[in-house]
C-alpha cells in the first residue's frame, strides 16, 4: 500500500518536503455543530460532473458570503519558462500569469509566467458566464526579513515571499453553494447549477477552516496553529488533495529547478511527486526539537466500485494509485489522494501545529545551513535589494536619468519599468521606421501595461521648482517572446518610442530576468 516516501527533496526545502507517513484511518463523522462552525467545506464537486470540468473535488461556502467579500488570501508560487506543450496533470492546477497586476513579476521571466495557488484557484471549477467569484488579483509580498547575503537566513529563496487574494464575490453566495471562480477556459452558465449544491449531512464532509489558521510563527514565516483545544491524540486537523506530477516537470536550464519544487511531496529518486493544493497545508512547519504534535497520512474513503463514469468523476481520492509504476501515476490526468494532518497529543487552543520532517530532511538542513554561513562569512555584498523594498525606500524620490545613473547607478538587479496604456504607434506606419511620441496625458488606462525604460529626461511641471517632476522616458521591449505580457503591451522593435509627461507614480523598479530570490 505505501508509495515512494521521502523526507526531502532539495536543500532548500523549508516547510513541505516531509516523510509520509501511510496509515489509513476513516474520516471522521461530523457533528451538527461541527457543520454549523464551517465556513468552507470539501467535497463531490456536483459542477464538475454536471459540466464534465476536470475530476473530483470542489469547494463549498457554509456560510453567507456577502457580494464584494474578498476571499482569504493564498500562496503565489510563481513557474517560470515553463514548457506545457505536452499538456502535463500539472497544468490543470496553475493560471497563466498574463494580467496587468502581474506583469512586474512577468518581467522576471524571459518567455512566461504561469502560477500556482493552492485553495480555490487550483480546486474550484470555473466559467466565463454567470461565476460566483471574479478575480481580482491583490498581491501582498513579505519575505519576512531573509537577505540572500545574510549568514542568518539560509530560508532566503526557499519559499514564495508573495501571497495572491485572487476572488471577489460578485453577488450574495449561499451557505451551501459551491464556489465557481471567472476564467476564460469555459462557458457554461453558472446560475443554472443547482442550489445550494451540498448538504454536509449528505456527504462525507471536509470542512477547511474550523481547526487551524495561519498565524506568524517564530520557527519560520507562518505557521498552523489551532483555533480551539483539541483534546486528544488522532483527531484530524486538515485535509487537502494530492496531486501527481512528475518531477521533469519542474526542471529548467542550467540545472535550475522549479521553486514549486519545495512545495512537493516525494523521494529524491523517484520521478513522482505529489503537490498538495488544498489551503492551509503549505505553512506546515517542522519541529526544531524532534517533538511534533502532528503527522500526516492518507485519508481513507469508502471505495466506490463498478464503472460508473459518475462516481468515477466524484471520487478524486483514488488509493489505486498507490499500487501503480511512479512513472505512470506522474502522468495520471484527473486522479489523486487526499492527504490528512492528524493529531498525535492533545494540542491546546492557540499552539502551532507541528510535524517531525524526518532524518534525511534534518541532515541536509543542517548541511546547507552549515554551507550558507561559510560562503556569506566570505561574501561582502549588501548591494542586493528587492524590487519590492526599493520601491518602498524610493516612492518619493526622484528618479535618476540614464546619465545620472552613470554616476549614481542603481542597484545591479533592477531596473526601471513605465506603466502606459497600450502600444499606441499607427499600423499606417509599419513599414517606416520611425520615432514615435505619446504622452501620459492622452492616455486613458494608464496601469494597463509595464515594460522597462530609459528614463532620459527629468523636468518641472509649469517652471515651478517645487511642484512634482515629470520624466520622459524611452519604453523598452527585450521580452517580445514573452507571452506572459499582454499582446496589446508588447511594442515594435522597429519603433522608437517616446513617453513623456510621465508623473513620478508612473515608473517603478522591477527586477531583471533571473535575478530575483525565486532564481537562486
């Protein structure tokens, strides 16, 4: 029964790669109370049957969602120059990165951005018509004060510094409806589904939210701690689903691997890992003195049996899989487990929740940590910074020219970026190369695009030496192949093109391609 274990995948594995543990145990039966607590439930998605949209599970709201409620925020895993021409499981789970409040990570990249989100994003299904949930990125970053140059934070670039609150509810949902999320991948009408679509009573429930939340921990970043006692030993705290892919997946050039990577489950020789994209699961932290409160281990479902192609579709927990080739479960379309945090002592209301990673884990921890302190001991360079933390530092400065930069450079890994609205050179005059001016007062939209300039000039509106600077700057497309960028904000190469009148808010630092924390 048990699958290829492993407590570790890569160095710099913080908190997901951990030894699995295969004791199968049956779901817990939930109270009318328990019901009653839950505000978000798992279970058969009745959409994904009804519509044919991808297998197994869907989320479920037990209480009132109020039109213009924004749903918790979750982790931003960004992939980058990522192949999926082959259509791998893996892709069935991510979004493509093409949005204008993403386009200054999309720059990061050289020929796309795609990105991972466990909860809603990677579980629910979605529709172009009549959705519950749009989407409406709100991205917050916080890298909870790791510097890649400091002896004492060996996590810098183990983990997503980025969290994403993607949804907004777009009307009142019911308590017992099953949330469906905008996207443009299908059509079908969401108002004509059934409601509410889910009774707990009905169905073997999993609630996601009336046992742990995520609060700061001081082992590392977040943390799960618990919302309320939990008196015993084996009570289930967490389930997420578990999905298969394969580990080539993740490569890139230069021997790089995916940051993904660290958010995987599997054993350094097999090709299959396994991504759990349910909430919460991923701020799962190990405990530091080898006494953990909690395990993990796969969920047992009652087996469905025959070949009904609807109960095939409901049952996204498939324990087959842990009897077939690791090469052909990484390749399984619509199939996966469901994993479970379960408790091993009576844990008090208010403490973190807490797993042992096991051995190999411990050791190569040690090991890069050991490795990561000698080489800072012998590296003085500080002159690395975020895009993100100079921005902050530098919102009311000005911004230096090309030739002021000569003198007073800026930080090696940004550069600067403009926002405008779209590519405003005429198709009249494709076949001429030419200069081509606009100016931020004839556009619209002006955060609708991003691309890196040149800012070449820096003037004071009306002669008045103490009003607000404007800038003329020269955009700069060295991402054309990049599909992560809107096509309306990609620019001709064969153009010049000039913007001016450009307020201080209209330019910010983005990082070069490959030089952020997520490529280390």
């Amino acid at each position: 029964m048990a699958p290829t274990t492993a407590p570790f995948l890569m160095t710099l594995t913080l908190s997901s790669i951990l030894l699995l543990h295969v004791t199968l145990v049956s779901g817990e039966v939930k109270s009318d109370a328990d019901v009653a607590a839950c505000g978000l439930w798992l279970g058969p998605s009745s959409v994904k049957v009804q519509e044919r949209q991808g297998f197994g599970l869907g989320m479920f709201t037990g209480k009132l969602i109020a039109k213009g409620d924004v749903m918790p925020a979750e982790l931003l895993v960004p992939i980058y120059d990522w192949d999926d021409a082959k259509y791998p499981p893996l892709r069935e789970y991510t979004w493509e990165g093409v949005d204008h409040e993403l386009t200054h990570m999309a720059l990061e990249s050289n020929e796309n951005m795609n990105m991972f989100m466990p909860g809603l994003a990677s579980i629910a299904p979605c529709t172009a018509t009549n959705f519950n949930l749009e989407v409406n990125h709100t991205i917050a970053y916080n890298d909870w004060g790791v510097h890649r140059f400091d002896p004492a934070t060996p996590t810098a670039g183990a983990f997503s510094y980025r969290t994403n609150a993607m949804f907004t509810a777009v009307r009142d949902i019911l308590p017992g409806e099953e949330l469906v999320v905008e996207c443009t991948d299908d059509d079908f009408d969401g108002d004509k589904l059934p409601s509410p679509a889910f009774d707990a009573h009905q169905h073997p429930p999993i609630c996601l939210d009336d046992t742990l939340e995520e609060q700061p921990s001081t082992i590392h970043g977040k943390g799960l701690f618990t919302k309320r006692n939990i008196p015993q030993s084996d009570t289930v705290l967490l389930s997420t689903p578990m999905s298969p892919i394969h580990r080539d997946e993740l490569k890139m050039e230069n021997e790089r691997m995916q940051l993904l990577l660290n958010y995987c489950y599997g054993h350094p020789e097999s090709v299959l890992l396994w991504l759990p994209h349910g909430p919460l699961i991923n701020s799962l932290n190990h405990s530091p003195s080898r006494t953990p409160n909690a395990r993990i281990q796969w969920r047992s479902l009652n087996e469905i049996t025959g070949d009904d192609e609807l109960s095939q579709r409901i049952q996204f927990h498939h324990p087959e899989l842990l009897h077939a080739l690791p090469e052909d479960v990484s390749k399984a379309h619509g199939k996966g487990l469901v994993m479970e945090l379960v408790s091993t002592q009576a844990i008090a209301n208010g403490e973190e929740v807490v797993i042992d990673y096991g051995d190999a884990w411990v050791t190569s921890w040690e090991n890069h940590q050991a490795q990561w302190s000698k080489k800072r001991e012998t590296v003085h360079n500080s002159a690395y910074i975020s895009a993100n933390a100079y921005n902050q530092l530098s919102k009311d400065d000005e911004i230096r020219t090309v030739r002021e930069q000569h003198h007073k450079p800026y930080p090696h890994n940004l550069h600067t970026a403009c926002y405008f609205e779209n590519d405003w050179a005429s198709d009249e005059n494709f076949q001429e190369d030419m200069m081509t001016y606009e100016s931020w007062n004839n556009q619209n939209d002006h955060f609708s695009c991003l691309l890196p300039c040149l800012v070449i000039e820096a003037s004071h509106t009306d002669g008045d030496a103490s009003g607000s600077t404007l800038y003329t700057a020269k955009l700069v497309d060295n991402h054309q192949e990049n599909v992560a960028i809107d096509y309306e904000c990609h620019i001709f190469d064969k153009f010049e093109y000039f913007y001016t009148d450009i307020p201080r808010e209209g330019i910010i630092f983005v990082e070069n391609p490959e030089k952020s924390d997520v490529w280390l």
